[in-house]
C-alpha cells in the first residue's frame, strides 16, 4: 500500500440539496480527506452533519474560512463563490465551483471529466462546473464529435425541480397535493426565485428556467449553448436549446438533435456511446426501455436512448439523454474532478 | 331570420374524455341539432347524459345505428371507426373520425379548418381529425409557410396524460398521491394500452407514446411527420419529432424550431401569428408571460409564445406552442368541422 496523500477540503453550501450529495459522495468514494470542513451562510452555522460516524458543526463561510484548505467545493450560489473564492485561492485553495460565477471566464477551465479532462492544469485557482443540463449532453456528444464530428444541436429539455433547490422540491409536492385534493395553490418559488412572477409547477410544463435575455432566450438556454462550445472547444457549433421545466423530482431529460459531418451507421453509434466512459446506453424500444428520469435519480452516470437515425436527414441522429442533475449534473461531476486532482497531487 | 337547416347528429364514444367534450361544444355552441343520438359501447348504454336540460340515454353503437343520421362525431378507438364508419357512411352520415383509422387514406381529407377547409368537400363521406399533438403544430405553422415558406421542422413535445383518455388522468392523479404520502405505485396504463410494459408518470417523462415503429420512432410521432405533411399538402417538408408524455393533466405543449426559407423580421412574425384565425400569441419574457398548459386547458384556442430568432441560424425561428389536446386537439376541431359542413348545408 502507497502512502496516498490526505486532504483538507471545505464544502461551502454544504446544507443544500447538491451540498448534501456531495458530502455524501465523498463518504461513499472514501475520498482522500484529512480534514473536512463545513461551511454555510449563518443561518445554518451551528447545525451538525454526520460524516463517517463522527457529527462535523457546520461554520459559517467567510473570507477567512478557507486556511489551510487544500480543495473548496463551492455550491452556494453565485454571489457566494464571486465574494468568497478569491480569498480561498488567495489561501491555496484549489476551488470546485458549481455555480455560473466563473465558467465563460477564459483563466478558468470548465470541466467533465469524460470530455476535457486534459484541460484540467490550465486553472489558476478555480474549476468551474458546468451547468447540470450541459453536463450530461456534452458527455453524450464527445465520442460522437470525435468520430463523426458535428456542428448542429438542436435540443429540448425537460428538466427537474431539484435544479432550483429543496424549497422548489418542497414546493412541487405540496402544490400537487393541493391540487389533487382540490385546494387553491399559490404559487412562490418558480419559475425563478427572485423575479416577481411565480407560475404553477405541478402538473405543468414551464418554458422558463432563469431570468430572461434580451434575445429572447433565457440564461439558462444561454448557460448550455455557451458552455457547450467552451467544453468542446469548438466555437463554430450551432447549438439551439428550449429549456423547459417539468414536475420531476430528480434527473433531467433531454430531447437531442445532431446533425453529423457524415452519414453513419447507427449500430456504430450505438456502440460508441456503449463503450463511452460514464455513459449507460438504455435503448431496446421493442422491449419499451428507454432511460427514464425515475430510474436514472440516484445513479452516476448518463443514459441514453431513442438512438434513431433521422428520416428527413441521412445525418441525422436523435437521442434522449437522462442523467441525475444533482449527481453527474452537479455533485458527482465536481467530486470527480475533486478524485483527478487528489490522484496527480 | 332564415330558416335554418337542423340535422340529426350522433356521437360515438359518448362517454369518453374526448365525447364528453364534443357533446359540451355541440350545446354551448348551440349545434343546430335536430336529435341527438349518443352512442357508446354496450357497457355504457343505459346510461344517461344531460343535453340542453334533456335527458339522453345513451345507446350501444352497431352497425344499424346511423339510419336519418347527417353527422355522425367518430372518438371511440380505431377499431371501432373501422367497423362503423363505413355502415355509417352508407346510411348517407358524414363522418367525422378523431381516430387514426382513416388519417393517412388518400380518399379521406384531414381538416384542420385554419389550414385547409378548402379540402373539405373532397371526402367521400369521411373527414379525418387528425392527430391532438399535429393539430395545434400546423394551425401556428400554417400562416408562417404562407408568408416565408419552410421545409425543415423539429419539435419536441410535452403531451398531457388526458390524450390517452380517463383512466391515464386517473392513474397520474393516484400515483401522484401515492408518491406524496410514501407509497408504492403500480403503473397499469401508460405508455401504451396494451403493451406489457408499464411506466410510472408521476413525476416523471416517459419518451414513449404508441407503439415503436421499426425505424426507432414511435406512431404518435409517424403520425405527426407524415399528418403535417399531409394537412399542409407538402410532402417534401422535413420533420423530426420526439413525442414525450408528461404528469400534465390537459394541454399539450410543444417546443418547435423551424427554418424558413427567408431571413425574417420578428417582429412580423409576431403580427403574422397575432393575426392569424385560431391563434392567440401571449410572449411578454419581460413579464414572465409565455403559454402554460394550465392557463390554456379550456380554451379552444392554440397559443405562441417564446417566439426568438435562433441565434446559430438567421432562417431559424423558435417558439413554444400550446392547446388543449382535448379541444382544439380532438373535440373543438371536430366540432369546428361540423359547423363548417352545417353552414355549407
């Protein structure tokens, strides 16, 4: 046995719904941790969290938080990491930040480990973790790009209400329950929290996640077209997105268009995303398997079915790619790139 | 005031999602009727349904049925239209069929009155509804094909559980409760009727709706491509579409991309469609205003929103479509077919 190293690692936003996975992951992976600090606004400072049979008091994060910290994983909002990130890289901290405070920034790389994990060394105190819903496409896209390549996505989404946090989760059930038992609802959290107009979740589909841009796209539809051209590498990429949110508690679907640079056999496509790292292929129509937001909650990886070639285009492909968005869309893909810098350090 | 011309007229399905709704248009929008004939299967006669403060029993439908009947409303399964229609049609009714059965047949025109009423005198007795989810599609697509023409669609939908009739508005409604208080479910209806896998919809999306074609597509979305080729008399259109179920109760939502044959204004976009017969545009991002399936069940309208210029391609336009599947969907286009066949009488 090797002596492997031990680190320091700060969770900030450890008591919200990605904070709870990834201290939950970095029990399970038996992450390589010396000292594990917990770190919240003040509201949740105090509290206790079990971590491998001992109880962790959560502190308040602040800029001082963060001496001695080898590895911070930042899931607070984006205000949250803009204040406090500086001063954790200030202290040595490498930063693992799920928000979208650093991600179109050109120093910071934006990482899924199945697509640009060589890009991994080019940060200068931050990693960003990419948006749930761009994740779990551009880790089904990259093998194709790189046998087939590609320059038109076309893609609709139908995304969970765990993507705006546990109030949202809480606020879905209740409303749904109202509704079948023929109570009024008020709607207060969704669409976004923040703006003034909140709509009726449960038992609906709402075509607004995140405040609106003057093109008449939504941050959230920027979030995927920008960060997937900046993961791939490829700024040539049409990329056009619908992002919908739909009563689902965990795991976003995702209907994908590809146009491919060639026509393509689609048992080799089936093949390729089958032999893919992190990818599960779940596509056997006749026996009506095909990945379903229920089953993927829980699971790591990114699943894809309804791989069926285009009748309108030869180089047409379709998919439908499902994935756990507080997992691989939010806390396992930063724990992952929390395992690749443990491992080279 | 003239004498206007009254006609016997029979639903069939009469107590089905979509025949209840038939038989509601048929008296608010006060049908000139002469007798009402209800027809069901043998389990339902007997029974009795209200209309215009009568009381109406209701009959098995047999072959013998339609004898004096002019307009005979088809809403209770394919096989059924397959049976009856054609003794229908040789009694002298103009059948109305909101079934598959008769869709596709040269012989047959599909009507969907804002696109092309003018076919409507081309039947030999049978007149196609066509499918809930093509319907609303091509009614907003239609004026846009006037002024710019397009050849390539694709849509993805979010399609309510009232298309697959009561007992899939039922189980969404059980199983979310089971879900809320902690239960096990036990899927039983959706997908499909019929077919041995079950899938459970509460909180969740099930990419499956009909049976799966050879070609990795489903029927509902065979139905879509090749009906909107049809209505819009254009076989050379190229359309892609993912038909996707979701735990809504009514209305079916669509996000659909379309590449016109011009570059395009959007702003006469807007106009075109806030102009166009059947359309209502709601699209004020900055107010969070957009269409919701809530807000349109009910409604016998199709409404737009989330209309934008795609940014990857200057011909490419956005938008975000939704009906009542039920009504403009089945029964409200129906009905809109009989009034047309009345007003010409």
């Amino acid at each position: 046995m090797t002596n492997q190293k031990l680190f320091n690692v700060a969770v900030v936003g450890s008591t919200g719904a990605v904070g709870e996975q990834i201290i939950k992951l970095l029990e399970e992976r038996n992450f390589p941790i010396n000292e594990l600090k917990l770190l919240s606004s003040a509201r949740s400072a105090g509290n206790k969290i079990e971590f491998k049979h001992k109880e962790i008091t959560i502190e308040e994060a602040t800029p001082n938080s963060f001496e001695n910290v080898d590895i911070a994983l930042f899931s607070a909002g984006g205000s949250v990491s803009k204040e406090l990130i500086p001063h954790a890289v200030e202290s040595g901290a490498i930063c693992i930040d799920n928000t979208s405070a650093f991600r179109m920034d050109p120093d910071t790389p934006l990482i899924v480990p199945e697509v640009n994990i060589d890009q991994l060394n080019e940060h200068k105190g931050v990693i960003a973790n990419p948006n749930c819903s761009t994740i779990q496409m551009v880790a089904a896209l990259k093998p194709l790009y790189d046998r087939y390549g590609f320059s038109r996505i076309i893609t609709s989404t139908y995304q969970a209400v765990s993507g705006s946090g546990r109030s949202a989760i809480d606020e879905t059930l209740k409303q749904s329950k109202d509704i079948i038992e023929g109570n009024e609802v008020q709607p207060d959290i969704l669409p976004v929290g923040g703006l003034p107009v909140k709509h009726q979740i449960a038992f609906n589909a709402i075509p607004q996640i995140d405040k609106f841009v003057d093109n008449g796209f939504t941050f959230e539809e920027m979030k995927m077209m920008n960060e997937t051209k900046k993961i791939m590498g490829d700024e040539s990429l049409e990329i056009t997105v619908t992002c919908v949110r739909i009563p689902v508690i965990y795991g976003h679907s995702e209907s994908v268009y590809v146009e491919l640079n060639s026509d393509f056999d689609i048992a080799e496509v089936r093949t390729i995303l089958s032999e893919a790292p992190g990818i599960v292929v779940v596509d056997q129509p006749e026996e009506q398997k095909y990945p379903l937001a229920t089953d993927c909650a829980g699971e790591l990886d990114v699943f894809v079915g309804r791989i069926r070639k285009d009748l309108a285009n030869p180089r047409g492909l379709n998919m439908w790619i499902v994935s756990d968005n507080l997992l691989k869309g939010a806390a396992w893909n930063a724990v992952q790139i929390a395992e690749y810098i443990a491992k080279q350090s």
